[in-house]
C-alpha cells in the first residue's frame, strides 16, 4: 500500500469527494514531516476522516467530542481514530477499528479512498497516518464509552466553511492555528489543521478573516452550547 494518495479509481466515488481523493496524490510527506518532526519513540496510529452526504445538509463529516478525562487530548474535538495493534494489517484497519469502537458505526457502509501523509503529534508521540473514506451507506453512530467520548456528530462541510465559524487560536505555548467554533464543539490543533487542507483540497473553502486571533480558553469560553449524539 502507498504510503499516502488515492486508494480507489476517484471515478466511483461522488463528484463532490472526488477532488479531495485526486489532491492526496500530490501531497509532498516532507512538508508534513517539517511541521512536527517525529521522535524515536513514536507510535504508529491511525484517525478516519470519514465523509457522508446528508439528504438536505450536503456533504458532512463525521466528529468526535472527546470525554473530559485529564488526559492529553481530553475535552477536544477529534478524527475517530487511535493506536495501532499488533493484528492491524496498516492504517486503514487500524482507523476503521477504532472508529467501530469509539463511535459504534458499522464499518460494512464505509469505503476507504485515500491516504494522506504521516503526520507526528508531540504531546501523544502518535505517528498518525489519516484515512480518507466515504461513508456509502450511514448508520447510527452514538459515543459508545462515555469515559472516551462525550458526543459524536455529523457536521456539515457547510458549517466549516463558513467565515462566521473560523479563527485563529492561540495555545498559551505561544502555537497559533486555525479553529472552527461549532456548537458544542471548538475545533482546533491537529484535527483543525487537517479540516483545513481537506476544504482546500475538496475546493470547499471561503475567504474567511485571518487576522481574528482568539486565546484558546477565551475561545472555550465562547463555545457554550451543548450538542447532542446522531
């Protein structure tokens, strides 16, 4: 398996994913690489950036609000996704079993169309590959272990893209990225960096104001209202 680029002949999948499968490809691994150097105890892992299309909302993907636990990640908004083990066969099993046990999605629906870049993630020490699918044939998705996840929504492309709902956000570290403010959810860091290029890639993304700098617990803060599960 190539280690990013499509997966899938892009002409069986929808029109509206097809350029985001056909800009995997070009993708160059040394800028991602140059962005978070990885470290000799990284661990291999996986995340699902899993695409759908609802009947009136268009194209959405699927996110998970992570469980309030202390942990490094605990509180964010995230790709399903985790660790690799030692009877995955590569990153799309791994994403796909992580997805099937975070968010209770059945896996039978879901097709997976490319692969992008490794990308490291210091504070985990997770060396991520993402998995691009299409979610083919939906079905319910709920936060399966309330210790993990506090709540699973399919969020409209539309809702992304929208100048209204996009930031930057500076961490107190002094690391300033792109942010969404959805309800109930502030998306930002490794998951809103990598939101960011898919709307790029699919062609999706709109003008939007790049000199709002929000402080990460200001923007917390903005973000009161609570979402419930699929």
């Amino acid at each position: 398996m190539a280690d990013h680029g499509p997966l899938v002949d892009p002409a069986i999948i929808p029109a509206w994913l097809r350029p985001v499968v056909e800009g995997s490809r070009d993708l160059d691994p040394a800028m991602f690489r140059r962005i978070s150097p990885p470290t000799a105890d990284a661990r291999d892992a996986a995340v699902l950036i899993l695409f759908g299309e609802h009947e009136t909302r268009g194209p959405d993907v699927l996110l998970q609000l992570r469980a309030d636990g202390g942990g490094a990640h605990s509180g964010q908004v995230a790709f399903p996704g985790g660790s690799s083990e030692p009877g995955d066969d590569g990153p799309v099993e791994t994403a796909l079993r992580e997805a099937v046990e975070e968010t209770g999605l059945d896996p039978a629906g879901v097709r997976p169309v490319a692969l992008l870049p490794q990308l490291h993630i210091p504070v985990s020490r997770f060396h991520v590959t993402p998995v691009v699918a299409h979610w083919e044939k939906p079905s319910r998705v709920w936060a399966v272990d309330p210790a993990e996840s506090a709540a699973v929504a399919r969020v409209p492309v539309t809702d992304l893209v929208d100048p209204a709902n996009r930031f930057l956000c500076r961490h107190p570290s002094g690391f300033t990225g792109p942010a969404f403010a959805l309800p109930g959810m502030l998306v930002w860091g490794f998951t809103a960096a990598l939101l960011t290029l898919l709307l790029e890639l699919g062609g999706w993304a709109k003008p939007w104001d790049g000199s709002d700098i929000r402080d990460l617990d200001a923007a917390w803060r903005s973000v009161t209202q609570s979402v419930g599960e699929v």
